[in-house]
C-alpha cells in the first residue's frame, strides 16, 4: 500500500524524439525525452501507444536500451517486424521533432544494479540484446567492476545490434567480455561461434558454477528455452537466472 | 495530458468489429502462443507431483497426480488476455474447477495464493476463483499441458490477466488477509481486470 502511494500511478506521457539512430537495417534507436520521467532501472521497459486520425489506437511495450544515468533522456531500440503494425511506424515513419506517447518505466524482476553484483553472464538472441545493453552501459556509466560476459547470438554480421559500441566497450574493460555467435551466415575470417547456442557453448562461456553468476537471458522463445534449460542442466541454480521472453512457442 | 493526441502518419490496422469487441484495451490478436515466465522451466516428474489447499482451512488437502486425475473434469473455452497486450482467442483446456477443489474444504478465507513450482505466487480474491471462474487445468488443445506453457498443470482464470493463470502450479493457501504474489510486488497491478486495463500500480 504505502509503495503503491509513493509511485502513483504510470501516467501517459508524451515525450519528443529527439534522435534516432539505424543500429542495423532493421533496427533503429529512438531517443525520447519524456516531460515527467521518474527514472527507470536497467533491464525495464516502456508501454507505447499510438493514436491514428479516428481515434484507432495500437499499444506495444518495448525494452529500454539506454541507461539510467542518461535519464530523463530515454532510447529505445525497435527491431522491424515485417507483419508488424507498430514497429514499422516506429522505425520507418518516426522522426525528430515527432512526439511518442509512452508510459513505465515497467518491470520490476529483470532489472540489474551494479550494487546487485556478480559476476554477471548475459545471454542475448537477436533484439533481446536491448534490455542487457543497457545492463552493460549501466555498468560501464557507474565505472563497475563486476565482471561480465555477454554472449551474444544474431542471424549475420550485419544483424548485430550495437556491434561497434560493443566492441570499443569490450576493448576498453578487461573485466568485460563480449563472445558472438552467427547462426545463418558469417563474414570471411570470423573467429566468433558460426552455430546456435548450445550446451556445449554455455560451458565454455558461462563462469565456474562454483561463481554463481547473475544470469540475465533475453530473446525469442526457443532461445531462452534452449540457453536456461542448458544453465539449470549444467548445475547453475535457476534462482539466480532470469528471463524475459518474446514471441509464440516454434517461432525462431 | 495526452488527450487528443494524434501519432503523425500512423494509421494502423483496422480490426474486423467482431475482433475488436473481443479485444479488451490495449490489447492485439495474437496467433501463436507467447510464452512469458521470469525463470528457467521447472520439470517435475508426475511421481513426485501433488497439488494442495493449505492455509487458513479446517483440514489440508493433498491430492496426488493420480487422484487428482480422478476428479471430475470441464472442458473450458476462453479467450485469454496476457498483460503484455497480446490476447488470444478461443483457447480449449481441460481440467478441474476450483469450486471442486476448494468444495473440499471448510473456510473462512478470503483470499487465495496460488504458488507454484520456482517460487512463483499470485494472490487472487476467493470470489473470482468459484463459480465456473478458475480451473488447473493439465490438457490444451487436446494435448498435455507442455511444460513451457506451464504443463503438468496450471492454474487458468481466463477474466484476468494471464500473469494470474500460474504456470507450474502446485497448490492454494487461502488466507484472511491479501497479499501482493511476485508480479503484483513487482509493480503489476494487484487485480488484473484487462477490460478495466488494471495493468499496473495505481491503474
């Protein structure tokens, strides 16, 4: 009662584009600065609601990819689906200077603060790199030296999203680690994983079981099956693994 | 402070009128089956499976997977609405009502907590689980229960929004006094009425 008092309740805002940004052909991050914005934690999301001329209205939630400490300013990235009725007009029609009603922050389990520790293993399949970017920028924004690992699995090379910011990430921090895989297609010379995530993989990337990693696993369904099942069978404890899923059952 | 407000250039997909009315706000059609769970899937073998009603009763009950397999069963066909706005129409389960359940149980009780395999817990009104408005059910779609849906058996309150129809169920405490399960801590609504869109603290 008393915290339901003090958060009040998650008012519509309507806050301005003010950038955006391709990550890859099909993904765009949209920075928005909503008037009242309360601040929001790693790993949270936003609702969005859009209104057309005759009052029709679509709602999604999308993950936040920005950190905290960019607050009040808050990014998120949108991946286009090609059936999809709000993503193509995030990504294709949304400009600067446009205004984007949203609500949240929202979500209070699939969070990380870099006073919560770790050492921290994610586990990303395509756009559920979003939410665990922004665990990453959070940790590199508070200067953190919890150790961390992030593997990362795209369709191709051209798919991942954030690839360079990743890469300057992981160069400037030893106490970081980014580990790629590419399922369908990969670039000459590439010395990352070329195959879907696997036991195998898990247990040569995730930390010693004995470390008991914070594990944060985010992407369409099968993924987060396959890599959290893979974790529990290899003796991590499924307290300590969280997840947030999208999209039906056999879709890959 | 958004009232009137028009996204430039968005003009959306209209649904057939039939599909709106059963759409409650916020929500869209969806074909497939999302699944949404904070955890890794628990699996427990039906030998060591068993369902309870504990708490503020004359008497606890257990039930094993073969007793309760023997209790008298309903087939349910529902329209389910999940509060990450995907809703999914005409759903068929199987399995056995609450008012079956709790029928076996003397109690002054208002309230019903609903835990499950993993730790999960959901809090719900006694009210809203009687009376052919809450099942555990163990069969969809003709098929068992699969384990990421949820599967042995879940519980289903198909009025709410689907964070109440716990996955991995594996019992009821009624208590006198409500309290906040783990979604409704989290910032989730403590009802979950998705035609009152009651999404959130404070909705």
């Amino acid at each position: 009662m008393e915290r339901r008092t003090l958060l009040g309740r998650l008012s519509w805002q309507l806050g301005e584009v003010v950038a955006t940004h391709p990550e890859t052909a099909r993904a765009k991050s949209i920075t928005l600065a909503p008037p009242n914005w309360r601040g929001h934690r790693a790993g949270q999301h936003v609702d969005v609601r859009l209104t057309a001329e005759d009052g029709y209205q679509a709602e999604r939630s999308y993950s936040i990819a920005s950190p905290p400490e960019e607050a009040p300013r808050v990014t998120l990235t949108v991946e286009r689906l090609d059936d999809g009725e709000v993503s193509p007009y995030l990504t294709e029609e949304l400009r600067v200077g446009d205004k984007l009603e949203l609500r949240g922050p929202i979500g209070g389990y699939f969070v990380w603060e870099a006073r919560m520790g770790g050492p921290l293993l994610l586990i990303a399949g395509g756009s559920g790199i979003v939410p665990l970017m922004a665990m990453l920028r959070h940790r590199a924004a508070t200067g953190s030296s919890v150790p961390a690992r992030l593997l990362y699995s795209s369709r191709t090379f051209e798919e991942v999203i954030y690839r360079e910011e990743l890469e300057r990430l992981d160069e400037a921090d030893r106490m970081l680690e980014v580990v790629h895989t590419l399922t369908r297609a990969h670039p000459p010379g590439w010395t990352g994983y070329a195959r879907r995530i696997n036991t195998q993989m898990l247990r040569e990337v995730a930390w010693p079981v004995e470390q008991r990693p914070l594990t944060f696993i985010c992407g369409p369904t099968p993924f987060v099956e396959t890599a959290a099942a893979s974790l529990v069978e290899l003796g991590y404890e499924p307290g300590r693994i969280k997840t947030e899923r999208f999209g039906p059952t056999g879709e890959t | 402070m958004s009232e009137g407000f028009i996204s430039r250039g968005f003009r959306g997909r209209r649904k057939p009128s039939d599909e709106s009315r059963r759409l409650p706000p916020g929500q869209y059609l969806e074909r497939g089956f999302p699944v949404l769970s904070a955890g890794p899937t628990p699996h427990t073998p039906l030998a060591s499976w068993d369902f309870s009603i504990v708490g503020e009763v004359d008497q606890p009950r257990r039930w094993s997977w073969d007793e309760f397999r023997t209790l008298p069963r309903e087939t349910v066909a529902k329209d389910i609405h999940c509060v990450t706005k995907w809703s999914k129409f005409d759903t068929h389960w199987e399995g056995v009502s609450l008012g079956t359940l709790l029928a076996q149980v003397e109690t002054s009780a208002n309230y019903v907590i609903a835990f499950s395999d993993g730790g999960y817990t959901t809090n719900l009104p006694l009210e809203e689980v009687l009376n052919g408005q809450a099942w555990i059910v163990d069969t969809y779609e003709g098929q068992p229960l699969e384990p990421q849906h949820g599967g042995p058996a879940r519980l289903l309150v198909p009025h709410l929004y689907f964070w109440k129809s716990a996955k991995w169920v594996r019992g009821l405490r009624l208590v006198d006094q409500d309290e906040p399960g783990f979604w409704e801590s989290l910032g989730y609504n403590n009802h979950g009425d998705p035609w009152k869109e009651e999404r959130y603290w404070g909705d």
